[in-house]
C-alpha cells in the first residue's frame, strides 16, 4: 500500500519561508517522478513542482520559479519542498504525489498560510 505523508506547514508571513517535507518509504520511492501540488480554496489543484527519479532533474510552475526548489533524498525516501519569499498568493493545501498524479496515492496534503 502506497502511503505518503506531508509535513511541515504552518502560518508564516509573506516574505517568510517554509520547508515542507514528504515521506514514502520502499521501492517504490525511487522508481518514481515526484511532485508538489497545490490547492488553493475554491480553485482546481495545481502542480507546482516537480524531480526526476534521481534528483538531477526540475520542473517548476511559472508562479513559482526562482523563490521554491525541489529536491529529494531517496535515501531518506524523502522529497521536499523549500519556499522562499512567500507570498499571500501561495496559500493552500499542498500534497506530494508522482508525476503525473495518481489518484489513489492523494493524502491529506499540508496547510500552508501566508499573511500579507
């Protein structure tokens, strides 16, 4: 059974920054694209991120380029989500899953809050 789990959100205020941290565990982990979506109320979820299997390759959302990085440690069974200079803009339930998502692996996803 595929299980990740998303940690790390918060309230912060806009220019402030966040770690958010998505655990897997096995085989599974590495075999995979991963991403970071994001789900703001009232509007569709939105892939904001994106690494390849082994870490050496990104893909960022326009909204987000230049201020989030992606990175994972398939060690650790490990992807995460740094956030930079945050703005009121990206509050939201953000979730890890492959890329492209699979339905069945949406968990309950992180709340993220940026106050101006």
């Amino acid at each position: 059974q595929v299980h990740l789990v998303e940690s790390g959100g918060g309230l912060v205020q806009a220019g402030g920054s966040l770690r958010l941290s998505c655990a897997a565990s096995g085989s599974f982990f590495r075999a995979n694209v991963m991403g970071w979506y994001r789900q703001a109320p009232g509007k569709q979820r939105e892939l904001v991120a994106r690494v390849s299997s082994g870490g050496g390759s990104t893909y960022y959302a326009d909204s987000v380029k230049g201020r989030f990085t992606i990175s994972r440690d398939n060690a650790k069974h490990t992807v995460y989500l740094q956030m930079n200079s945050l703005k009121p803009e990206d509050t939201g339930v953000y979730y890890c899953n492959t890329a492209p998502s699979l339905q069945a692996y949406w968990g309950q996803g992180t709340q993220v809050t940026v106050s101006s």
